[in-house]
C-alpha cells in the first residue's frame, strides 16, 4: 500500500506540474534574436515593415521585450533610451538618468540608505503616516493608497507575512520597471526593506519577467552585495530585523503580472486569477498576509522618507500627487524615458516630450496599455490624473504611452488587441476564454473585407465587463468601450446590425 500511495502521490506531482507548465509561453524557449509583437511594435510597424513580418512569424510568440523605443524591437539589440526628468524635482529617475548605480558603496555615496537608517528609528505606524500623507497610488495599474495597503497589512496579526516586488511589467509599451531595476537596483532593494520592516513581512520575492534576462542578472549580483553588507539577512544593519529577498523569474505569461496569479506562480501552481475575498493582504502567498507593490510604486518610498510626504504632495495635483514615469514608444520622434508631474496635459507629452510623431497624425494615445482605453488627438488637453482619465475612459495604469498614427485602422487595432488578449487569457472565465478569440477572429475577418454582427460585438463586450473574473477581461471591456466611444463611425463601418 505505501509503494502504491507513493506511485499516486508522484503522479498528482507531475499532473501538477503538467499543468502549471502547460500555462506558459516561454518555460523552455530560448529568447535569442526574437522579436516583440507587442502593442508598442505593432503600432510602429510601418517604420520598418519587414522587421514587423519576422516578428509576426517568429516564434516562440512574445508580447513585450521592454525595448517600445526601438520598436519593432528584437531581443539582444537594445540601446539606452532617451531618460529624462521634466518634473520640477526628480523622484525616481536621478541614478537612472545619471550613470546606473550598480554598487552598494556607490549607492550610499548618492544619499542611498539613509531612508533605510530613518526607518529603523521610526515606529511603523510613523512611516505608515508618511506614506499615507504623501498620497501615493499603486503604479502598476490599480492605483490602490499605498500606505492603506501597508497599514491593511501591518495590521494583521500572522506568525509569517510576505511581500513582493511585481516586476513583472508585462503592459506592451512600458519599460520603466526595467531601467528602475538595471540603473539603480538598490534603491528597489532598500524600499523593499523599508517595506518589509514597517509592515512585518520578513521573507520578500521579486517577481521578475522572463524577458528581462539583463535585469535578472543585474538584480542578482545586487542581492548577493545586498546580503554581503549586512542589509539582507538575520539581523539588517545588525538591527533586530530579519529580511531577505529572493528572485523568482518568469516562464512567459502576462496574466502572472496580475497578483494573485503571480501568487500562484511563485507557489508553483497553476497561474489562474484568484477569487477575491479573501484579499490577499489577509490571506496571500502559501496562505500568509502578503503585501504586492510595483516596483515603481516601491522605488518611490525612500525619497518620501527622506524629503517628507509634505514635499511629495506637492508635486503634481492635489487630487493625484506626485510624479510618475511614462515610456513613451518609437512612434514618436523622441521616443524614451520621462518622469512627469501629474497634471501635465497629453499634448505636452505628445509634443514637448515626444516632439510629435515621426511620421503621420496622431490618431490616438493608449495610456497604462492594452487594458486600458484609447484616447484620440481631440482630447489631448486632457490632463495627466487618475479622474480626468477616467472621466474619458482612459487610465493612467502603468504609464506605457503608445501612440498611433493615422495609418493604423481601428480594425487593425482591435484585432491585435484581442489576439494579444485571447494569447493571454488564463481561460477560467468563458467571455474572456472564447469571447477574446472570438472578437479577435472577427476583425481578423473583417480586416479581409468582411463584416461582423454589431449585436454579438456588443453582447461580447458586455460579458467581458461583467463576467470576468480579473482585471484581464474587464481591461479588455474597457479597451473596447473607449473604441465604442471615441472612434464609433470607423468602428460602424466594420459591423452590421443584421
Ligand atoms: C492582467 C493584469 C496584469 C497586471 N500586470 C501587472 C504588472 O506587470 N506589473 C504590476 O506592477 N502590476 C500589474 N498588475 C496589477 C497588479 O495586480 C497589482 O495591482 C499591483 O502589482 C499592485 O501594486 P501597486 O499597488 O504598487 O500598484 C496587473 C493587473 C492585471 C489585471
Ligand atoms: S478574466 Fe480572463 S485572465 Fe482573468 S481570470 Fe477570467 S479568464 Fe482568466
């Protein structure tokens, strides 16, 4: 009986594994020399079409190389972007812009640390009350209080809490998590801590994307000099706190950005979306309260420790402090890096920072990426802000700014929306399972010359927003609407109503 309970417990194991396995795009692919298909390429294909056609033939298929300022990018070809701060003070982007600060004694000498050394004299409740007084959302797309969620967190009672650093940065058009981690990886190491120490969490990961195979490395030797100096391990800077990080890469898939399934990655399990409740903060990795922050998010803290959360809600606007990074794509003339007060309008990005487009109108700006809506050129004094985002069916989300030009049909652009979609979907919600494929598969017709039922366009876009389980199928909706709304004459020329 025992060699038979051993034979059945191996099997679940490699089912289990079988399974989880089977999810990704990349587990055992090699990323030499491939090219991006994601969103930003795409709407950079006429600038080098046959460039685009390899990528659409390549294989193994892959939605975003963090390299949108090349685009139609290919791995192993990566250049430094243009990285500027237009904000009054810069935040975040002051080792990023300068040169990249890869060692620990060279991070101290930039004033790095001394957020950390703060925070080991505050109580946490203190540093709580600064990140909370800065105003600072989530950027890595919901936009969550961040110094509710840490207190949402502090509160729990737990023998063993969890955080994690998303840097998974799976929005095509968004590379800024990725020069954060490879120009200034300290400064991500010394907020995770700050973090980990205010609100009890003592074991950290990085949930870092497959395809930054520079960044991982990068991360890597930063951790090990991180745990050489005495700030990772049993006793930080020889204080009573334990904390230590560990790297977890990837195997290919966007869905692991969103955070209960990156829960599951990190477990091993199959990466499907969690049902909520429970939340995560009370009940998340291995069943133990867990605090998820983007790397952005997290990078900002120890400024705001050290220059006060009074200074931080002073730039940008009341109703959304502070600064935020934005990567705008090579559609524009000057593609690259920016950090922004929020506040600025959409035509300053397009034309003070992007210096227009390299070729053609602009047709329409897809801000925070694919999950999010389309903005056209009528409504660029639009500012820069959580609100007046969303008052127009847009969203700030992770701050990827792609934009179109008029050479880009509507149809094109939702056919690659909704096959980047159905690539992606987890599979455990019906409309965004088979209705993302559907829709995909339409346009692709329509795209041929033909048409497609308004009715079912409409049916099908209602069942995403209403019936899906996470943020992957409702951003799909979204996306949808925003077409609905904003380009509703092209839109009608691809449907009938019988
Ligand atoms: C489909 C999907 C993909 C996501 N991908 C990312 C990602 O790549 N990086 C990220 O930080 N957040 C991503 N998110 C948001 C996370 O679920 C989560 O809200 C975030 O990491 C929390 O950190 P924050 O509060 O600091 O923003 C994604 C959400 C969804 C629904
Ligand atoms: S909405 Fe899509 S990605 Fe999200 S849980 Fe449902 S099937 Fe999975």
């Amino acid at each position: 009986m025992p060699v038979q309970r051993f034979i059945l417990a191996y099997m679940d194991h490699i089912l289990a594994r079988l399974a989880s396995d089977s999810f990704y795009h990349l587990s055992h692919a090699s990323l030499t020399g491939s090219r991006c298909q994601g969103l930003a390429c795409f709407a950079a294909r006429q600038l080098d079409p046959a460039s685009w056609k390899q990528a659409c033939q390549s294989s193994p298929t892959v939605f975003c190389l963090g390299q949108c300022y090349l685009g139609p990018a290919r791995q192993g070809e990566d250049a430094l972007p243009h990285i500027a701060s237009h904000a009054r003070t810069s935040v975040l982007l002051g080792n990023v812009a300068n040169a990249a600060v890869l060692d620990l004694a060279e991070y101290c000498k930039t004033g790095g640390g001394q957020a950390l050394h703060q925070v080991l004299r505050m109580d946490s409740a203190a540093v709580i009350q600064q990140i909370s007084a800065s105003g600072l959302r989530g950027r890595g797309g919901a936009a969550f209080p961040t110094g509710l969620k840490w207190q949402l967190l502090a509160e729990q009672k737990a023998d063993c809490k969890y955080l994690v650093a998303n840097a998974d940065e799976g929005d095509p058009g968004s590379f800024s998590d990725r020069l954060l981690m490879e120009r200034d990886p300290y400064r991500l190491i010394e907020a995770m801590l700050i973090a980990g120490i205010t609100v009890g969490a003592k074991q950290a990961y990085i949930y870092l994307r497959r395809e930054y195979e520079q960044t991982a490395v990068i991360l890597q030797a930063a951790i090990t000099q991180a745990r050489a100096a005495g700030w990772l391990g049993p006793h930080v800077l020889c204080s009573a706190h334990a904390f230590d990080i560990s790297l977890v890469i990837g195997k290919g898939s966007y869905l692991c950005g969103e955070e209960t399934a990156m829960l599951n990655a990190i477990e091993d399990k199959r990466p499907e979306a969690r049902l909520r409740p429970p939340q995560i903060t009370e009940l998340g990795l291995y069943s133990k309260p867990t605090l998820v922050n983007n790397v952005e998010t997290l990078c900002a803290i120890p400024w705001i420790i050290t220059h006060g959360a009074a200074a931080y809600a002073a730039l940008g606007t009341p109703e959304s402090p502070g600064t935020k990074l934005l990567s705008l794509n090579a559609v524009f003339r000057r593609p690259g890096l920016y950090e922004v007060e929020f506040g600025i309008s959409l035509g300053d990005i397009v034309d003070k920072l992007g210096l227009g487009l390299k070729q053609g109108q602009l047709k329409g700006l897809m801000i925070g990426g694919p999950l999010a809506g389309v903005i056209p050129a009528q409504l660029l004094d639009t500012p820069l802000a959580y609100q007046s985002l969303q008052q127009i069916g847009g969203a700030v989300g992770h701050g990827g700014v792609i934009a179109f030009d008029d050479s880009c049909s509507i149809a094109e652009l939702v056919a690659q929306v909704f096959r980047f979609g159905a690539f992606e979907s987890c599979g455990k919600c019906t409309p965004c399972h088979h209705g993302a494929a559907e829709i995909a598969r339409h346009f692709d017709d329509i795209l041929q010359g033909g048409h497609w039922n308004a009715d079912r366009w409409q049916a099908l876009v209602s069942a995403l927003a209403d019936a899906s389980l996470c943020g992957h199928g409702r951003g799909l909706a979204e996306f949808a609407q925003s077409i609905q709304r904003h380009y509703h004459a092209e839109l009608q020329t691809c449907l009938t109503s019988v």
